[in-house]
C-alpha cells in the first residue's frame, strides 16, 4: 500500500510539474519564441542531409563567390561551395558540442557537488582541486588540450567541457551545504539513511533547477566557444564544417560577399540568444520560489 502511495504521490508531483512548465509557456512568450527558435535551429541542422541540398564540401571554382540566387539561397564561398548547405551542416557540430558540453559537465559536475557538499573529509580536497582549475581562463585552457590532443570534436568536446566542471561543482555544493543542516536531513541521517540515499532522495531534487538554467548557459557558452576555435583554427578540422570555420575561412573575403560572414554569425547570434531565452523561463517555471499562484 505504501509502494501505492508512494507511485501515485510521484505522478501527481510530476502532473504539477507538467502543469507547471505549461503554465510557465502561457504566461513567458518569450520562453516560447526561445523554444520554437532552438528547435527550429535544431531541426534545420539536423535535417540538411535530407533536405535535398548540395554537399557542403563539393566545390566549383567557377562559382566563386556567387551572390545569393534561387540556387544557392545564400549564395557560395570563396571555393564555389554552397553556403547556405554549408551553414545548415555547421549548424550540426555547434549543437553536438554545446549539448554534449552542457550534459558532460553537468554531469560530472554534479556528481562531485554533492560528495563535496555533503561529505566533509573530502570537502578541502576537491575544491582545492577545483580552483586550480579555475585558476586558468577557460579559453586559454580548452586551447591547450586541443594543441595536446589534436582537433577534433570529440576533443573539442572535451577540452570545452573540464573547464566547465568547477562551475558546476561550486553550484551543486552550495546547494548542497544549504540543505545539509536541514531538519529534514538531519533527521534522515539520524534514522540511519544511506548517504547515496540521502543525496538522491532529499538533496538531488533540490539542485535540478539551478543546474537547469546553468547547464543553459554553459551550453550557450560552448556554442561561442566552439565558433572561437574554429576562427582561430584550434577548433574543429576544415573538412567539418562549423560556423566558426566558416567565418575564418571567408574573412578575407568580407568585403565582397558581406554573407560569407553575416549569415553563419546570425545563426550564431540567434542560437545562442534562443538558448539563453529558454533557460532563463525554464529556470522561473522550476524554481518554487519563482512561480505565482494561479
């Protein structure tokens, strides 16, 4: 009967939540329109293979530079190839690298958050180990793995992501050192409750909407982040396209097609807003102490 209470108890919480985060779409348009814009950025990307378009690496000298047309929307590069093909297929390395940024050092993040908050002999350890990490600018830091690894994006992905991983340490473990002293707590670790069930059941569900509107932000920062290494060459490889190779590769050439840069910096720009837009009301629609009453 109690396992009965228990299921039922979950699914009305998790009823309340969906009536929430629906709430929370009614009366934030702006959440919507980030929405609707990710997805769309997302879906464009995702689908070029299927849509029909020339492969973004197959080039025709004799199209240099061609301005836009009912061929080419966004007209071709300095190599003939399409640029609009070429846009919707970066579009596919910005995402993967920012999602996988974003999921990775949440993440690990996390899990290292709340050992820290919580237990306190190995509290002094792992954040001293945190601020050297932290030490280092993020840029400079995911610069050097890639010159030690290789570029690649898988190591693109990893170089953006150990960086990150102290953010979210910190996050998670103030969090964690707030809730710890809790009656509730407290009172679980004097029934004798496990640590790993203490952490999952009482404080895990207390860290998710911060980390929410975090993991936002670092995504969106690992989509600007990608681009930079792709311009200055530390990034992803020139056979993959990204939109920050895109733009280093047509720099020199801003003058006579203003497209070669202006078309993958607004998909960029617009990603990166819609990203942000979307975390920012989803964090209002989890956080309790954010949401009106109906």
């Amino acid at each position: 009967m109690s396992l009965e209470v228990q299921e039922l108890s979950f699914g009305a919480r998790l009823k309340h939540r969906i009536g929430v985060v629906a709430e929370a779409f009614r009366r934030n348009p702006t959440m919507l329109f980030g929405m609707a814009v990710l997805l769309l950025m997302a879906g464009l990307a995702f689908l070029a293979p299927w849509l029909g378009l020339p492969d973004p690496m197959q080039q025709a000298p004799r199209n240099r530079l061609q301005p836009p047309s009912s061929e080419a929307f966004f007209g071709t590069d300095m190599y003939g190839r399409d640029l609009f093909s070429r846009v919707l297929h970066g579009g596919q390395v910005s995402l993967v690298v920012g999602l996988s940024v974003a999921t990775l050092a949440t993440s690990f993040g996390l899990a290292i958050g709340l050992v820290s908050g919580f237990i306190r002999s190995v509290d002094a350890v792992i954040m001293r180990l945190m601020d050297a990490l932290m030490s280092i600018p993020s840029i400079l830091l995911a610069i050097a793995l890639v010159a030690l690894w290789g570029s690649s994006v898988p190591n693109v992905i990893l170089a953006l992501t150990i960086p990150e991983i102290p953010r979210v340490v910190r996050l998670v473990r103030s969090v964690v050192l707030m809730l710890r002293d809790q009656l509730y707590v407290q009172a679980a670790i004097a029934c004798g409750t496990s640590t790993p069930r203490i952490l999952i059941r009482h404080i895990l569900p207390n860290t998710i909407p911060p980390l929410i509107v975090q993991a936002t932000y670092i995504c969106a920062q690992a989509v600007i982040f990608e681009a930079y290494l792709s311009f200055v060459g530390a990034g992803t490889p020139p056979e993959i396209p990204s939109w920050g190779n895109i733009m280093a590769e047509g720099r020199m050439f801003f003058f006579q097609t203003v497209g070669i840069i202006l078309y993958p910096g607004a998909f960029l720009a617009l990603t990166v807003f819609a990203i942000n837009t979307f975390g920012d009301g989803l964090r209002d629609s989890l956080d309790p102490r954010m949401q009106r009453r109906v």
